[in-house]
C-alpha cells in the first residue's frame, strides 16, 4: 500500500541534500578516488533512487532515519565508486580454457605484433602514401597482397570486422537486389549478428533456398533470376547440423555462380589458415574449412575474421577474385569500414610471421595446438601455489578446452584443469573476487568450484593469477556482509 502523500512529503524531507552527503568527511576522503563531479552525480543519483523508492512507497521515515544513521548515503557512494573502478577495458588473465574469448578481446597478437601496434599508435607511420612517389595509395595494398600470398587468392581487402565485411558484400553485389542464401545458413553469429538482419541493412532482398537441414545445389540454381546478385555459402560457425543433412558442396556453389554470370561468395568466419610448413589445426579442429581451400573452391570471395583463428587484431578480411574486390574497394560503404593504422599494421606483421613459417609461434595456435600432457606441468604447478592459500582447496583432473567464438562448434581439446574450492566462499563468490582483483582474473564456475585452464594462460599470466586467488579468498562471504538498502 502506497503512503499517503503527507508521509511521503515527510520523507523526501528527511533525505541529505547533494552537498550535505559530500560534506561527510568519509566522502571527501574518496576523492583521492575519483573526481569530484563523479562524486557529485553519484551522490545525486543515489538521493535520485531513493525519490523513486519512496514515491513508490517502498521507503518511510523511520527506514531513511536508520539508513542515514547507519551512513548509508557514504556506503552507497563508495559501492558506487568501487563498482565505478571495474569498469573500462584492462588486461586480464583469460583462465577459462575459451581461447577466442569474445568477452576477453579473442586473439592475444604476437609480442612483435603487439611491439608494432605500440609503435604505430605511438607516432606517424607511412599509412596511405607511397614512399616512392609520395603519392597517395589505399591504406590495406600491402596487406591485400601479403593476404593474397597466404590464401592463393588474386586480391584481397580488409575492413573492420567481419560483420562489416558481409555488410560491404552484400550492398556491393546484392544491393537493391537478391542474394540467394540456404535456410540452413542463415545464423546469427551472437552479440546480436544475424545474417538476414545485415542483409537487409545493406538493402538485399533475401531468398531463402531449401530446408535448414538440406540444401541441394539444384535448390540454388533454381532460385536465380535476373535480380539475383550474390550466392552466399556461410559456414555455420556456432553450431552444427547432424543426421539427415545435405548441403551443396562448395566448388560446385562457385561453378554455378560462374556459369550463371552471378557473383559467389563463402563467409567463412573463423579463418583457419595453414600455412606451409605450420603444425596444422584443421584436424584438431573437427575439419574446420581452410581459406585457401575455400579460395581454390573459385569463390568469388572469402570472408573471414581477424581475430578468430587468423590469431590478428579485429578486422575483416575479404580475398578473392582481382575484379570482385575491385568493385568492394569501389562502394562507398568501404570507406566507412577501412581499419586504423594500428589494426591495420597488426594484420600485416601478422600475415609476415605466417609467410616467414612462423605460424607455430602465433599465441592462439600454440594455445590450439597443446596437448594435455603439455598442459599437465603448469595446471600442477598452479594448484600447489593455490594449495598454499587459506581456505582454498584444490585438485587437478583431466578436462576440456574449447576454441571458442564459434570456431569448431562441438570440438573439445583435452586438457588438464585445476579445480578450486573456497571454505565458505561459494563458486560464484570466488570468481566475484577474482574477477574485481587488481589484474582481473577470468575462470570457469562449475559444481561449486571454479575450475582454472591453463591452455589460456600467457606468460607471466601464472603470477598474477596466484596474485587473484589472494585477493579472492581475502574476501568475506556475502551472506556476512551488510545487506543493502
Ligand atoms: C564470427 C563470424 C562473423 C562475424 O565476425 P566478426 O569479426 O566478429 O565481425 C561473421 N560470419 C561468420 C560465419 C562468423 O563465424
């Protein structure tokens, strides 16, 4: 039951002004904290929530006289800073075994190409002009060519990511008109990326061939038509369909593309690459496609992510046949998506390590390509330093690592994890902790404990994961804490 209104003016009278909650000493300590007119909005905001409460009814003069004598606007503020400090984008230690987190930025670079990002972010470099002629060039020749070399295609072209670059695909060859797609395919990635969704934002009308679990290429064939623009084959990246399923195979979309005179295209998303000479992942990853065979298939175009197993800064990358990433390169759309120097100059020192047989050293794949046993030393190590800590006890078992972002959908890497347990802290609490500790700390929460990969771990990532667990476990269980207001 609502108050009647004379309470409820009682009540707002009986609340501390801005500067009255800002004026406790307590509160002007926290400056050190953070800025005053971050105080100040806190405090505001704080006194705003109160209002609705009791406009709501859900706060009387007796609860605002016992919160104000408990300092409860001062605790309310230092939640609020404290939550305030959590925020914005820092390192962290990815211990959860995903290694293309998408949470946690999907691909750690190499330390040269992070060394060549600094730099490039630091200064000027030599983006878009020739150094020969001092004329002004495209920004991504370079790294066209070296992607070319890796993927045997004839051309390539990178814009920000690849959501971005099927949006270029289908305004460039299906705008204001069709693209023919298999309802099989038609996926959203998550992070609210659906297929159909971009595809009418880029102003293709959609035509939906077969059914989600068959699509013939006869199905295709039929579905062209003068307006027909594009045909898309996307890999269904998150997800498989198992049993009765047909789809069309790949140089066979690209043939009939040819022979129709329509413009074929394969939105491959993760990107494995190969390179010669690599320990390959294809196996290990369930036959996940390979760009440079989805290039010989004769697709038009490839489309693919920077930093899903291409192990680069985000971007996506298009190569192809020379005249259709022209036209790309000709939309005005591509213009709105290129990369920044430092993305940009991320990929080509990329591209360099794989052409140079380096591929092996790149973070994902060598986190990719551990085996258990590799595994098995560090995941050993770590549980006798958390072993060490109070209250925490601790047990190695054989387990499981995914690729993760949607890379080899129902592959699991075999593993060693450590399993976590708090005396009175319980999963979620734990991982709370560690997530809120100085260098964030990221695990997984299963049956009550919180089980530790190493798979993820980078160097020097062991110390300030142990640094985490310390933090955590100095930490009272909530149920002891102070009940909010
Ligand atoms: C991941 C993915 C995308 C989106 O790539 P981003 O680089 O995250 O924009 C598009 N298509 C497929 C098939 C994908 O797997």
């Amino acid at each position: 039951m609502p108050k009647p209104a004379s309470d409820a003016q009682g009540a707002y009278r009986l609340l501390p002004s801005i500067d009255e909650t800002l004026r406790d000493p307590r509160a002007l300590a926290l400056e050190g904290r953070a800025p005053r007119e971050l105080l100040r909005r806190f405090a505001a905001e704080t006194l705003e929530a109160w209002r609705a409460e009791i406009a709501a009814g859900r706060l009387d003069q007796d609860r605002i006289v016992s919160l104000r004598a408990s300092g409860e606007p001062f605790l309310e503020l230092e939640r609020r800073v404290a939550r305030e400090a959590l925020r914005g984008v820092v390192r962290c230690v990815n211990a959860t075994g995903i290694v293309l987190n998408t949470g946690l930025g999907r691909a750690p670079v190499h330390p040269e190409v992070a060394a060549a990002m600094a730099e490039a972010a630091r200064g000027y470099c030599v983006l878009e002009v020739d150094r020969e002629t001092n004329e002004r060039n495209q920004r991504d020749e370079h790294l066209g060519d070296l992607l070319a070399r890796l993927t045997g295609a004839e051309a390539a072209i990178a814009v920000n990511n690849c959501a971005g670059a099927v949006l270029l695909l289908f305004n460039t060859f299906a705008g204001g008109r069709e693209a023919v797609v298999s309802r099989g395919e038609l996926v959203e990635i998550g992070g609210s990326f659906r297929v159909p969704d971009v595809m009418a934002r880029a102003n293709a009308v959609l035509v939906e061939v077969g059914t989600t679990n068959r699509t013939r290429l006869a199905d295709y064939a039929q579905a062209i038509g003068e307006r027909t623009g594009l045909l898309v084959k996307v890999h269904t990246s998150n997800f498989r369909v198992v049993g009765f399923t047909e789809e069309a195979a790949p140089a066979e979309l690209a043939e009939l593309g040819r022979r129709r005179g329509v413009t074929s295209a394969y939105d491959l998303g993760s990107g494995l690459l190969d390179p010669e000479g690599a320990p390959p992942l294809a196996q290990l990853l369930g036959g996940e496609p390979l760009v440079r065979e989805a290039v010989a298939s004769g697709f038009d175009v490839v489309l693919f992510s920077g930093d899903k197993l291409f192990g680069a800064p985000q971007a996506g990358l298009i190569v192809g046949k020379r005249a259709a990433i022209a036209a790309l390169r000709k939309n005005p759309v591509y213009r709105a998506l290129r990369l920044d120097k430092v993305a940009l100059v991320g990929l080509e020192t990329t591209a360099r390590l794989l052409l140079a047989g380096r591929a092996h050293e790149l973070p994902v794949r060598r986190m990719l390509a551990a085996a258990a046993p590799d595994l098995r030393p560090a995941a050993e190590r770590i549980a006798a330093r958390l072993a060490a800590l109070p209250h925490l006890a601790v047990e190695v078992t054989p387990g499981e690592s995914r690729p993760g972002s949607g890379s080899a959908p129902g592959v699991a890497l075999p593993t060693f994890v450590v399993h976590v347990r708090h005396a009175r802290l319980s999963d979620a609490e734990l991982a709370a902790g560690l997530r809120s500790a100085a260098v964030p700390v990221f695990a997984r929460v299963q049956d009550g404990r919180v089980l530790v990969d190493p798979r993820t771990l980078l160097p020097g990532d062991e110390d300030d994961l142990v640094r985490g667990f310390a933090s955590a476990v100095g930490r009272e269980p909530t149920s002891a804490r102070r009940s909010r207001a």
